[in-house]
C-alpha cells in the first residue's frame, strides 16, 4: 500500500507494483499541508486510473473531526462512494458510521490507537482493516491476529479483520503520531494535518536557573529515525500483517517509487524462498539512495524503546537529484525523447530519472546522446539532446540526474548507521 500525494507520485506508485494507493483530498487528512495536491475533484480520476490498472484507492479522512468538519466530511464521503473509491481511511466514529452507512467500506487509522481485542472487536463493527496502534510489538500483534482468526472477528464484509502495519517511513514521538506540540506551540494542529514539525528541530537543554547546559549526544532529541522493515518482513508475515504500509504522501515520485519497488521486490523474494541477507542488504542501499531521516530497523515491532534518533532534521539520503531538463518532444515511434539541457555535461550510461504526472518515475541509463542528429561522447549546456527511453514520457516532463550525496551531515550519519 502506497502513498499518493500527486498525480506523479500515484503513476510511481502503481508502475512500482503497489495493490493500493492512499491519498486525501482537502483539509480532513492527517497530511492536509504536505499533500494538498488532490480535491475533490479528482476522485473520479483517481478512482478510474486504479480501477483500469487493477489497485484499489482509499482515501483518508482520519483528522479529528469537530462539528464544524461534519457537513463536509459526509459530502466528501457521498462523493467518494459515487467516484468508486475503494475505502476510506478513518479514525473518528463519526466518519467511521456515516461511510459505513452508506455502504463504504472502512479501513481504521492508526490513530484510533487500537492496542488490544476489546478495542479491535468494537471497531471491526465499521472496519474490514484495522491499523494497530504504532507501539505494540510483533508478539502483541500476533496474539490480535490469532484471536481474530480463532474466533474468527469479522468486519462489515464477513471475512476475518485484516490488519495493515506500517512498513516503512516517517515516525512521530509521539503514540501513535497522536501529537499535541504543533498544536500548543503554534496553534496549528497535528492532529488536523497541519503538524509543523517542531520535534524535528534540533534543541539544547539549559537550566534556567544556573544556565548550565546538559551535554546531549545528539540535538534531534525529539525526532526518530525513519522506520524500515526490509530485513524483518518475514517477521511481519509471521505476526500477521496483511497489508504493509509505505508512509510518506509528501515525498516525490521518485521516493515513491524506489520505496514501493524495492518492498514489492522484497516480498515477492519472501514469497519465492529468496528473501536472503545478501539481498536484504542491497534494498537497504537502495532504500538510503531517496529522503530518510536515517533507518530504525524493526522499530516497536522488535521491542525496542524510542532510542534511534535522527542525527539532523533533513534527509540523510547518499544521493541527491538534479534536474537537467524538461522534456519537450517525444517520438513515438522510435521511442524517443528530446530536451534541452541546462547544467554543464551529461554523459552515455549515467543514470536519469523521467517524473511526470502520468509518467511517475522513470529510471534509465541511456547507451548513447545525440544533439544535432548526432552521437556525441557528452552533452554540454544549452545542447538539444536526444536519447532513446524505454517507457513513453509526455511533454514538460522533468528529467533528473543523481549525485552522490557528501554533505557532512550525511557523513555523519554514515557513521551513526
């Protein structure tokens, strides 16, 4: 299951072998100012492109609603129900009744805390999928998911309860992102999407009244690593996981994608009896290569307390994208795409990056350049340049390079990891 923040993002998502995107529209979402990509409407869109292509859409409405949200809420509900969207994602009863009674089916937010079978069998009254709370262990989420099964506790549909647990991306400090700090610091809501992130800020800690300052090992003592579960997937199908979720509705397509390729790749290795160390270490690598705040493997699920700090409040990610171009032809035919170039020199073989609305992201290494009709050993600023691509991109599409990543915040982190 995949993040969709822009139209980009979801092509990314789906050409990377997601079986489901989530997204949300308007102010009601958990990430209402990293993703205001979406309104309402582009439901329909979104819920034809993921019906032609096979993956369901689910669209979140997991803020906490006040009676003012409540006429909107419902309106956003009925308008989802006759795009054809799959689910909606929710925390509040409120949301959760009104989409259950118009036939919607519901997944429950991670929000809604849910840390054991009591809570688990009220909800599933609403909700065929139900996030537990972000804190339990993979022992405690077995022992959900064999009582579901043993009893067996049914959703709305009649199947058993499925349970979806985050997978990879970013954690809050606090249970289960239910964070009061934005809110008390700058009046603006974490729990009504618009968090402002003051735990990822460095802070010192002086005692107001000596001035003595307290010697921390690092400033980001509110700000957790990212979390990634790539070497513990088999740990997570044992417990129970159903759905794995890939956080991250404010990331590029290219995050998107490399996230959402390199876990469908992971878990089809698990499925096949190849999910080895060597190649667990090799998504690691990959996983590093987009925007991380540095990795806590397993996270809660291991049993681990909240120790993983991130060493800055910016990605960690050892390479960097720069864009060299928009594209502004392509040949069909022969399957070629030309752009001007604007940064000092491209050569045949480094790798590219094609994002788009419709074209998500696309990686290549092209074997040759051509300006002028021409093959050429480097393409220099100001050249139109054509190459060969192996997908169709579309007009204004951005192209990107990569390069290694050496600032000394990422050094550091190299060391930390």
């Amino acid at each position: 299951m995949a993040p969709a923040g822009s139209y980009a993002a979801l092509a990314a998502a789906i050409r990377a072998g997601a079986d489901a995107v989530y997204f949300g529209v308007g102010r009601l979402n958990m990430r209402a100012r990293a993703a205001a990509s979406f309104d309402e409407n582009d439901l329909r869109k979104i819920a034809r492109i993921c019906r032609w292509c096979g993956v369901r859409s689910y669209l979140t409405l997991n803020t906490v609603m006040y009676d003012d949200d409540l006429e909107d809420m419902q309106h956003l509900c009925r308008v989802a129900h006759e795009a054809g969207i799959s689910a909606i994602i929710a925390a509040d009863l409120a949301v959760m009744q009104y989409a259950h009674g118009l036939g919607l089916e519901v997944h429950l937010s991670v929000q809604a805390n849910v840390a054991n079978i009591e809570a688990l069998r009220f909800f599933a009254r609403y909700a065929d999928t139900i996030v537990p709370a972000r804190e339990l262990t993979l022992e405690q989420i077995a022992r959900l998911h064999h009582q579901i099964q043993s009893e067996p506790i049914c959703g709305p549909a009649g199947s058993p309860v499925r349970l979806e647990l985050f997978a990879h991306g970013a954690l809050c400090v606090a249970i289960s992102g239910k964070c009061y700090m934005s809110l008390a610091v700058y009046n603006h809501s974490g729990n009504r999407g618009a968090c402002l992130q003051n735990c990822r800020r460095s802070y010192r800690v002086i005692d107001d009244e000596t001035g003595d300052e307290l010697v921390i090992d690092n400033h980001h003592v509110m700000s957790p690593r990212d979390l990634c579960t790539i070497g513990h997937l088999d740990r997570l199908q044992a417990a129970g996981a159903q759905v794995l979720k890939i956080e991250g509705r404010g990331r590029t397509a290219d995050y998107v994608h490399t996230v959402t390729s390199t876990y469908r790749e992971a878990i089809n290795a698990l499925c096949e009896g190849t999910y080895t160390p060597e190649r667990i270490a090799e998504w690691t690598e990959r996983l590093r290569t987009v925007f991380n705040r540095g990795f806590w493997q397993g996270g809660y699920y291991c049993g681990e307390k909240l120790g993983e700090w991130s060493a800055s409040g910016h990605s960690q990610a050892t390479r960097k994208r720069v864009q060299i171009g928009v594209i502004c032809h392509y040949y069909a035919k022969p399957g070629v795409a030309e752009f001007r170039f604007f940064q000092d020199r491209l050569e045949p073989g480094e790798e590219l990056l094609i994002e788009g609305p419709t074209t998500g992201a696309l990686h290549f290494r092209p074997d040759s350049l051509h300006v002028d009709g021409q093959p050429v050993e480097y393409a220099r600023q100001g050249d139109l340049v054509t190459l060969k691509v192996p997908a169709r991109v579309r007009l204004n599409d951005k192209i990107y390079t990569h390069i290694a990543e050496e600032s000394p915040s990422n050094l550091a982190a190299q060391r930390l990891l």
